[in-house]
C-alpha cells in the first residue's frame, strides 16, 4: 500500500530514525513556499509505487539523495545534470522549505522532493532503478546505544543494494571516524558492495564536482576531517 505522507504517520513510523523534523518555526515567506511552491516539487508517491512517470518530462537515469538537509549538494549536481532525475528525501521541514526556495528561485525541474523518512520510499522503489545513492554526513548518533538509528545498517544495506543497479555508487560522506569504521565493516560484511579506493587521497579528497555541504561547513570550522566514499553495487 503506497505510504501516505501524512504527518502522523510519519512521526509514528519515524520517530528514533532521526533527530529533529521541527526546528524554527517556519517564517511567512517559508510558509508560503510550502503551501503554494512545494506541491510542484513533491514527490507523487502513488506514481512512484505504480512505477509511473514521476517528472514531467523522461530523463536518463535516476539518483536519490537520503537526508539532503537544505538541498544544497541536489541542487548542485542537479543543476550540472539536466538530463538526471534527482529525489530528495529530508524530513526536517525548515530544510525542505530551503530546498523547495531554491528549486523555486532557480526553476528547476529535475528534482522531487519527499518530505519524510527515505526507507518509505525505498521500500516502493523497483530493483535496480538507481544509477548512484548519496547519503552525506547523515546524523551520527555517537552514543553506543544509539547507534541502531544509524542510517548505515545490514539491513538498510540490502534494500540500498536491491534499488541501485549494478556497477552503480552509494556515495557516503562522513566527518565522524567511528561512522567511517562502522560504515566500512558494514559494507564488508555484507558483500553487496565493492569499495573502490586504493589510497587515502582516494577518500581524504572530495568527489568531483563536489560542493560543500552546510554540515561540512560546520565540521570543517569546529576541525573535523571529512571522508568521501565511493561503494560500487556488485
Ligand atoms: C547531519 S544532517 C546533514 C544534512 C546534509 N546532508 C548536509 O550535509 O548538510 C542529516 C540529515 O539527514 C536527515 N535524515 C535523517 N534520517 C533520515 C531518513 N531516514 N530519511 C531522510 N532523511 C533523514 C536529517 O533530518 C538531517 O537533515
């Protein structure tokens, strides 16, 4: 049954997954660019489990991005990349509310967004509809208890593996060394994916084209050092 993005729902279904979903209350502005410019951007989810056209036009493949804070990284590579289709996924309405301005301001339309929690869709997706998946500096949970709200898990792993096509990338950015050794266990373990890196420039330098993130940002001035993964789908 496609998941409705009902707000309750998704608090129910999400709660643990993530930390915040409210921040500050949304301004004037932001509230109107929910009301009147975020239906354009959203998600169809019954076309998307119907597995219809979900853009206007066709496109040549089709990239997600988990947990896009203000969409500062999707806007970029989407705006390089005319020809690909990008989904958007963030709960957290203040960032939604950035990225849906920005799609807005410059008109772009090769992004949907999905307000909510990325494995509801996941779960509606077909096999190996994904040409690359990037999740970048998703939250960390540090605390040991926990660390199973990480979005990097056996499990996740295997529906990550079951929408991306083969030879295709996760892309995995990190600023927090115990979530580097955590993700790289978990992609060994279970021997879905390859990781391509054959040096520490390999994963100590960013991908190209690459912009910086608002969380990188913060990283970088409080002297984190940020790692860049490259996971290929076998
Ligand atoms: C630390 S922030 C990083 C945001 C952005 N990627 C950046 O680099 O600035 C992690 C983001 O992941 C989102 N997130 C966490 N769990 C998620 C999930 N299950 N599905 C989609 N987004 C999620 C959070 O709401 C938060 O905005």
């Amino acid at each position: 049954m496609p998941i409705m993005p009902d707000d309750n729902i998704l608090n129910s279904r999400m709660s643990g997954l993530y930390g915040r979903q409210k921040g500050k209350k949304l301004g004037v502005y932001q509230r109107e660019l929910m009301e009147n410019q975020f239906p354009k951007f959203s998600l169809d989810i019954a076309a998307l489990a119907a597995q219809n056209h979900i853009f206007e036009k066709e496109y040549s493949s089709l990239q997600l991005e988990i947990g896009c804070g203000g969409g500062e990284h999707i806007v970029h590579i989407a705006m390089l990349n005319p020809d690909v289709g990008y989904i958007a996924c963030e709960p957290f309405e203040n960032g939604v509310a950035k990225l849906v301005r920005e799609c807005a301001e410059k008109d772009i339309k090769n992004i949907k967004i999905y307000k909510g929690n990325a494995m509801d869709i996941i779960t509606l997706m077909p096999n190996e509809c994904l040409s690359r998946l990037y999740i970048l500096y998703p939250d960390p949970w540090p605390k040991w208890r926990h660390r199973k709200r990480r979005i990097i898990s056996s499990a996740h792993l295997i529906k990550f593996a079951r929408i991306l096509k083969k030879d295709c990338e996760l892309r995995f950015a990190t600023d927090i060394d115990d979530y580097s050794a955590w993700t790289l266990s978990k992609i060994i373990k279970s021997n879905l994916f390859m990781w391509s890196a054959n040096e520490a420039r390999d994963w100590l330098l960013p991908w190209e084209n690459w912009i910086q993130t608002r969380y990188e940002c913060k990283a970088l001035s409080e002297q984190r050092r940020p790692a860049y993964f490259r996971f290929f789908k076998k």
